[in-house]
C-alpha cells in the first residue's frame, strides 16, 4: 500500500531539511522515493503542518522493578488518573508513574514513537523487559547498569587484562538484552553496602580500592573499543549535591577526549554561593559542554509539581529519603550487582531550592549551542513526568512565556541564575534535533529520527499552532512504521513495539570466569541470567531490532 | 520460550528454576520416574519435591462433574463470566504469563482480580505505601550479611532451601575467610535445625510470643534513639534479653532481618512488619542494615508485580466500572463472597495440589492442576497444566528484583492457564 503525505513542511535535521514543503511517500512501514507513476492508496493532505520523525525519549524510566515499586508505593499518583479500557486500548492508570500500556499511548499521544529505559540493573533484566513488552505501541531498548556490579569491580581492582573486561561488558549486553550501558554513581551503590556515605571522583572504594575515575574511564574506553555508537551513559557521582559541578566539571575532564554522555546534568550542575549556599553552576557547566564536542548530555528538567524520584543510586536516594514527600520511600541493596531508590517528591514553585532547579535546567538549555549533543529529558519520572514535555517546549520555543513563568515561581531563586538574562528561543529545527535525530544518531539507530528514504516510517504531523505546548501535547497525526495509531491525539490503532538491541562482539570464553562466579556467589545460575530472544519476541508481543556496532577495536 | 534441550541424557534438565515457592531456586536437576511423572535429581527440598514428584494425571474437563471437551469448557465458562455481574478472579497461583492473561481477561469481563495469598501480601504492601523499607535480595544477603535474625517466621517451612543457600553457604565474595554468622530465632516455636556447617557461630532462640515481636523491635527503636528503658520485661522478654539482641545488632556490619508476612497472621499484623522496618530504616542513619521479606508461595510475587505494572495497583482491583480501582478492603475476595456482592468466582491454582477455593455456594470455574483437592464440585472444571513443568514461563522471586523462565519439562496434554484464559477471552 502506498501512502502519501502530501504539502507538509518538513523538518528533517538528519537530513538538513529545515521546513521544506515535500511530499513523503510510505510503502511497507518504510519512506520511499517518490514513484514516478505514483498510484497512491492512502493520501493525507497535510498542507501547512509541520512533519517530524516520531519523537525519541533517550532517557525515561518507564520499565523494571523500581518502577513498579513505585507504582505499588503511591496509589496516590493514580486515584483520579484511571483509564478504562477501550475497543482499543487496555485500561491503566497513572500521572507520573503511569501503569505500563497507559505509558505507551501516553507517549504515542505526544506524537513519540520510542523510548529507552536508562537503568536496567542486569538482575533485574527480565523484568525490565516484560514491563517494557507490557509497554503499547512505542519501541523500547534499555541500557544495563555496570559499575557497582561485584563482577566488574573484581576485574578492575584485580587490574584484570583489559580485552576481558571489555568481554564482560559486551556479554553483559548480550545477555541483558541492552543496547546501551549505564554507570549510576560509579562504584557508590556498591560502597553504600560497605557503609561509605559518599564517594567523590577520586576516593577509593573501602573494599576494592578502586575510584568512580577509574569505573568511569574504564567503561568508556571499554564501550568505543567495542564500538558500542552510544557512549557510556554517565549518571555522576554527588547528583544534587550542592557544589557537585565541580565533580561534573572534573568527570568531563577526565574523560580525556573519551566520548561521554552526561545524564540528567541539571542534577549536577550546582554550587555553593549565596545565603542558601545553593546556587547555579549551568554556565560552567554549559561552557564545559560546548568546549569538549566528546561529550553529550541530556537535562533531566525539573518540572513542578508531584512526582517519584526512582535511582539506582542507593547512596544518594538514602540521603533524599530526608524530602520524601508523602513520607514513606524503598531502598535497596540488590544482588551484588546494583541497588534502587524510590523517593516520592513534589517539587514546588515557590520553593528556593526547587525553584532554582527549575532555572539551573533551562539554563541549560539555552546555554548549551549544540542541539545535536543535547537531549530533551525530565529524566522522567525523576524531574516530572514526561507528559511534560509539551510545556518544556514552550519554555524554550517562546521567551514571553518563558518570562510569565519565571514571574510565578521564587524570585530569590532567579538572583542566583543567569536565566532571566536569555533571550534565546528554539526553533522548530532544533528541538527536531533534541527530541528525534539527536537522540536516534547518539544510541546508533539506524533508521530511525529522521525521514530520509529508507527510513522506518515513524511519523508525526502537528498543526503549526504558534501555542507551542498545545502544537506539541496533541499531533494531528501518527505513524508508527507507516501505520495510522493517533488522530487528533487520540489512539485509533495499537500495536506491539520492537525492542532495540546492540550486540557488539566478545570472546565466548568469558562465560568460563562467569560460570564459577555464578555459581560460588550468585543465587541465579549463570544460563538463567542469561535472556535468550526469544524471551523478547515474546509469540508476537515482541521484536528485537539489532542496531549495528562498529568494528570491535584489540 | 522453547525449553533448552537435555544435556544429560533423555529428559535429564539441569539449571532448572522451581516454581513452588518464592526463592525460585534454580539450580534443581529433573529428570523422568516413568509415567510422565518426575524426579528431583539434585538440589531438591520438601516443596519441589511434592511438586515436581507429584503423580502426572491428565483429567478431562468437566461441567457439573460431567466430562466434555476443553473448547465446550472454554465456551461455557465465557457465558458464565459474561452473564455475570462481577466476576472474581481468584486463587491466582500461577506466573507471569498467567496473571497477564487474568488481567486482560479482567479488564474485558469487568471483575475482580485478588490472590490467595493476598491477606499476607498486603502485610508488607501496607507498610509499603505508608512509610517504606529498606530491603536486601537472597544474593547480597547470601555474601554479605554477618547477622540473621529471623523474625517470627518457619522460614526453613515456607523455603526449605533458605539456610542452605543463603545462610550457611561456606564462600562469601568478601572474603576467603568468612566471619561465622550469627543466626537469631525471635519467636517461640520456630524450627532452627537448618542453621548449621561451618559458617554458622551462635544460633540463639529467642521464644517470644509472635505478636510480641512489635513490641521488641518498638523497643529496639527506643534504644536506638536512646531512651532509657525500665521495664524488667519487654514484649515478655526480660529485658536484658532484648539488650542483648541489640548489642548483637549494634556488633553487625550487616545485619538482614528476615520475616514471612504469612507468620503475622493476627490483628494488626501488618504494624510488626511496619516496626520491624521502622527499625532497620533508623539503623541506616549510620549503619548498614537490612530486611528480607520470605515466602512468596503460589506465585503471589509474579501476580502481585504483574498486576501493580499493569494496573498500577498491587491486587485487590476491580474492572467493574471499566476503569482499574483498588481498594483493599472491599476488592477482598472473601468478603465478596461472602456478602455475596460477587455471583461468580474463577479460581486459579496452576501449581500446588493444596490450593482449593474458599468453600462458598456462588457458582465457581476452576482452572487447576488435575490434582487439586476440591472440597466441592465446582461448576466447570479445567484441568491445567503448570508453569515450569508443563509448559514454559517466567516467575518474579519473592525479593522483587530477579526473576526466572520456567522450563517446560515433559510432554503434557494439559492446555497452560494462559492459553485457556485467552480462548475465555476471545469468547467473550
């Protein structure tokens, strides 16, 4: 069946298509050229819309156990949030820790046609993957947490031959069914279950004598020579702590030209001035960023209002358990491999601190130059849920609104950061680049965020509505692999989405140091660990998508 | 989910998970005992053996006793949950891909979705959502933990392998000399054999009553924050008794408390699960400590996350109103029976012979293994096999984070719940 899109404006960074009125034609879920004789079956005139890629969230914790912890933990989020089932859609519930299908057609109502849940704890693996299957329409990958896992840190602290841990990487992505890697608070989940507190860049593991320098440079190196696209994905040591940019500004460093992806940075990017000694670090930050094109980053934007905080930085959510709001959270030390903390939190406008942390994360926005390198996030749920987005866009497509909400939220908070001072606005373009191309080029998919021939035809059309927030919040239309699934913001079709995979080469011979490994310490055989594909496709609820790797380097 | 191929001789698995507790073990070896029946060949306990061993039946399904054909079955049970007025889907003793289907099976015929154990499940899930816990998993406790007290708990009854695995297990990751452990019992009554070998040092019972336990730890927390307490008795303790339980926390660098939320089986329960977590919160201010609830039988871990994924709520759901609304007082199974506010019950035991229905005249469909002892003919009978026997699967262990495929391991008749759930469905 040919479809044709006809009269669209098309915004297309991938392909530097910046509004250019085209045709798109779709056969088979993909884009092809225009026929010469085209005898179309389908055709949507969507003359004046604007078309992009469907959109991709690189980061949202939306599958795995600290998720449905979370969901059990706050019946509150969902009580008024309830959604019955439909000839079409399952019913579900949920605002910011949506159930797993309402999550799905929250997304695909946003005009987004995939997500990655970042922190997929290798133990925890299976799970993950059966909330992400249980998880509508929207394609999914996740990337496995190493770091804190016994396993690795033996290997480092043994200074174990450097191909061997480069195999334990790659056959922990093998077995997690992972596209990318994960290191949360490197070497602090692990140094919280021997009773350290804190774990700076440069402090020694009390057990194993390594450093979070060493577990980071350690990863990205091992992650380029095995030709994993997406860098190692860094969630720092000291996230919210006041004077953390100087462990930010010292992580980006020692990386020395490794490449690097700095998750949610709002989270590190404070300092110490002022009365509160809690102030912005974003310009130092975003110089940092600009200045070193090896490093990417997305922002974790807080959003306010009621959320769930959910880490697997055990360390960090113990000392956050302080804040929890309503007042009950889980911690937990997990497997010899990683741990969890869920924190309930409601950020609040009027709060200094919140406030500020609000403005640390435009900041970012507006000071980092390369959309390219700089991802669209809330760090969903962690900054607010990712049904925020169409307001984030505005806030940073349209400076007078930008303005009236700066005036609504703590004023003392604004003196301690340089937003009111920027006038930049995104534009249509750019944020094209930070919610689709940039994110699909970044974890190495390959067809995907852009609108190229070839493409898989993952398609959103909006209505050119100069209120940016009502523009994003409702496309008109969705195409999930050249199939119709939203009108008008509304599901029409559900479907199963794939699972992304990267599967980068290893030396089967690993499994001979894993298997006693498993078999002395661990509760799970080493064949059980392990998901096979089939487990993925699930008889039909899945599909595994192989994303390709570049040449294994030594 | 194809089952991996024997690697010692016909029909001997190896690495295979065991679904008839919440440890989910799963270094068991099966092989056959002729008659379609099986053998645990290695690393068995009393639970995987009655359940692995039991004799291999393959039963006809039956209305009002009589024998018809599964799709005669499927049809008739379809007409009995749409004429109905609110369905309850119960029993639940099944895995994820079971409890799956139950919920969209749920969803499209409007009922009530609770599980046989919830009563125990919602000891932890109360203290859950109003104040939390900070837990550890079988494989950390396994290397790290130097103290165990077992609260209140016949933890070697409900997981016969928890000693072995976790407790006594001679290496330790941290250390080629493991310190000897401490191992307390806190409660009258609970069977202490299985704490013994090498890295065993003290084993300590303290008989208290079981709902005195609260008391203890409520103590405990006053100590803590360093009240001076007088009493020459605490909980029915002496107090020096409990001071010494504390001066052997206080000596631990990691200690794990470990309780079954079925062993708190009085009024107010759910407050000894809520001290006993309170206790170890406080005791992380500077220390590490932990908690490790047990149990877990039936499947109640796979059902109770499957269902809080997908309906956001952890049991105790109703579809009645199309939307999933949760309240666990009223969604509970046997008040509904009871009041009679239900007309209709669909009971689910796929994997013990022991997990019957509430014994009530509301017209019942049982989806069972072949051998479940009924006490009463049920209105229609559908034998069905189980999950990591007859057919494959995935269970969620009772530590919330691992979980397992579940192997099929000979060749049955027997039709999975899943599949005669979706059949329901598609009939409805």
């Amino acid at each position: 069946m040919l479809i044709k899109l006809t009269g669209g404006r098309i915004y297309d960074p991938a392909n530097e298509v910046d509004g250019e009125v085209r045709d798109i034609f779709i056969e088979n879920g993909r884009i092809v050229s225009p026929p010469p004789n085209p005898k179309v079956d389908h055709e949507y005139p969507v003359h004046g819309r604007v078309i992009m890629a469907g959109g991709i969230d690189p980061h949202s914790h939306i599958g795995g156990g600290k998720m449905t912890i979370a969901r059990m933990m706050l019946p509150e989020d969902h009580i008024g949030q309830e959604f019955a089932r439909t000839d079409i859609t399952r019913a579900g519930v949920g605002y910011a820790i949506p159930s797993t299908m309402t999550a799905g057609y929250r997304y695909a109502e946003m005009g987004y046609t995939a997500a990655f849940e970042p922190a997929m704890l290798p133990s925890n693996a299976r799970q993950a993957h059966m909330e992400l299957a249980d998880t509508a329409i929207i394609d999914k990958g996740a990337f496995a947490m190493l770091g804190s896992d016994d396993f690795f840190l033996r290997q480092l602290a043994a200074k174990s031959d450097f191909s061997a841990i480069k195999d334990y990487i790659a056959w922990t992505m093998h077995a997690t069914q992972a596209i990318a890697v994960k290191v949360v608070n490197p070497g602090g989940i692990s140094a919280f279950k021997f009773n350290q507190r804190k774990l700076d860049l440069d402090e020694k593991h009390t057990y194993y004598g390594v450093s979070p320098r060493d577990i980071i440079v350690t990863l990205a190196r091992g992650l380029k020579e095995l030709g994993v696209v997406h860098p190692i994905h860094i969630h720092g040591c000291n996230l919210g702590v006041p004077g953390g940019v100087e462990t930010t500004l010292a992580t980006i460093k020692g990386a020395e030209g490794l490449p690097i992806h700095l998750t949610h940075i709002q989270f590190h990017s404070y300092g110490t001035e002022g009365d509160m000694k809690f102030s912005s670090a974003a310009a130092q930050v975003a110089e940092a960023v600009n200045t070193n094109p090896n490093v990417s980053c997305d922002v974790g934007q807080v959003m306010f209002g009621q959320t769930c905080t959910a880490s697997g930085d055990s360390m960090r959510q113990f000392v956050n358990t302080r804040s929890a709001y309503p007042k009950k959270w889980v911690v937990m030390d997990i497997e010899c491999d990683a741990g969890c903390g869920v924190v309930p939190f409601k950020y609040r406008d009027k709060s200094f601190v919140n406030a500020l942390q609000w403005a640390i994360g435009l900041e970012l926005f507006l000071l980092i130059n390369d959309p390219w390198r700089l991802f669209l996030t809330t760090d969903h749920p962690n900054g607010g849920p990712f049904t925020c987005y169409p307001h984030l866009i505005r806030l940073l497509m349209d400076k007078t609104f930008r303005q009236e909400m700066m005036q609504t939220i703590n004023q003392d908070a604004l003196k301690y950061s340089t937003l009111s001072t920027l006038d930049r606005e995104y534009t249509l373009y750019e944020i094209a680049i930070m919610t689709r191309a940039g994110p699909a080029r970044s974890l190495g998919l390959a067809d995907r965020g852009h609108l190229g021939v070839g493409a898989c035809a993952d398609i959103t059309v909006y209505d050119d509505n100069p209120d940016r927030e009502a523009m994003f919040a409702t496309p008109e239309l969705l195409f999930k692999n050249g199939e119709l699934i939203v009108r008008n913001g509304k599901i029409v079709k559900a479907v199963n989405g794939a699972t992304h995979v990267a599967r980068p080469s290893y030396d089967r011979s690993i499994e001979r140091q894993l298997k006693p490994y498993f078999d002395d310490y661990n509760t799970v055989r080493m064949e059980n660990f392990r998901l096979s594909d089939d487990e993925i496709t699930d008889n039909g609820r899945g599909s595994l998508i192989i994303q390709p790797t570049k040449a294994r380097v030594a | 989910m194809e089952s991996e191929k024997s690697t010692n001789g016909a029909n001997h698995y190896e690495n295979v998970a065991c679904p008839f507790c919440g440890m989910a073990c799963d270094d068991l070896d099966i092989g056959p005992s002729g008659n379609g029946s099986l053998k645990v060949l290695k690393n068995g306990c009393a639970r995987s053996v009655a359940g692995f061993e039991r004799p291999f039946i393959e039963k006809s399904p039956e209305i009002d006793g009589k024998n018809v054909s599964l799709d005669e079955a499927i049809a008739a049970a379809a007409r009995l949950i749409r004429d109905s007025r609110l369905p309850i889907f119960g029993g639940l003793g099944t895995d994820v891909e079971g409890t799956r289907a139950v919920m969209a099976l749920a969803e499209r015929g409007g009922g009530v979705v609770d599980h046989a154990l919830s009563a125990s499940v919602y000891r932890n899930v109360r203290v859950m959502q109003s104040s939390g816990w900070l837990t550890t998993t079988l494989t950390e406790a396994r290397n790290r933990a130097d103290l165990f007290i077992i609260a209140g708990s016949d933890i070697n009854k409900s997981n016969p392998r928890f000693f072995e695995r976790i407790v006594c297990n001679e290496a330790s990751m941290f250390s080629d000399n493991p310190p000897k452990r401490t191992v307390i019992f806190l409660g009258e009554g609970l069977d202490q054999s299985a704490a013994k070998g090498e890295r065993i040092g003290d084993v300590l019972t303290i008989p208290c009553k079981i709902d005195r336990i609260g008391e203890i730890l409520d103590a405990m927390r006053a100590i803590q924050k360093g009240a001076a307490i007088t009493a020459d008795t605490i909980g029915g303790l002496p107090r020096a008794t409990v001071e010494d339980l504390f001066a052997r926390y206080k000596a631990s660098t990691y200690g794990v408390i470990v309780w079954n939320p079925a062993s708190f089986d009085f009024p107010g329960g759910d407050l000894t699960v809520q001290t006993i977590c309170e206790f170890i919160k406080e005791s992380n201010a500077t220390s590490r400590f932990a908690g490790l609830s047990l149990g877990g039988n039936e499947g109640s871990p796979s059902v109770t996350a499957v269902c809080a994924w997908q309906s956001g709520y952890p049991l105790r759901v109703s579809y009645a109103n199309g939307k999933p609304e949760y309240d666990a007082e009223r969604y509970d199974a046997t008040r509904l029976l009871a009041s009679r506010e239900s007309d209709l019950l669909v009971w689910l035991a796929s994997f013990g012979d022991d997990l019957v229905p509430p014994d009530t005249d509301v017209p019942t469909i049982v989806l069972g293994t072949p051998g479940l002892k009924l006490k009463r003919q049920p209105k229609i009978f559908i034998p069905v096999g189980t999950p990591g026997v007859d057919h494959v699967g995935r269970a969620i262990r009772v530590d919330n984070v691992v979980s397992l495929p579940l192997r099929k391991l000979r060749q049955s008749k027997l039709p999975s719940a899943p599949d005669v759930l979706a059949s329901i469905e598609a009939a409805l």
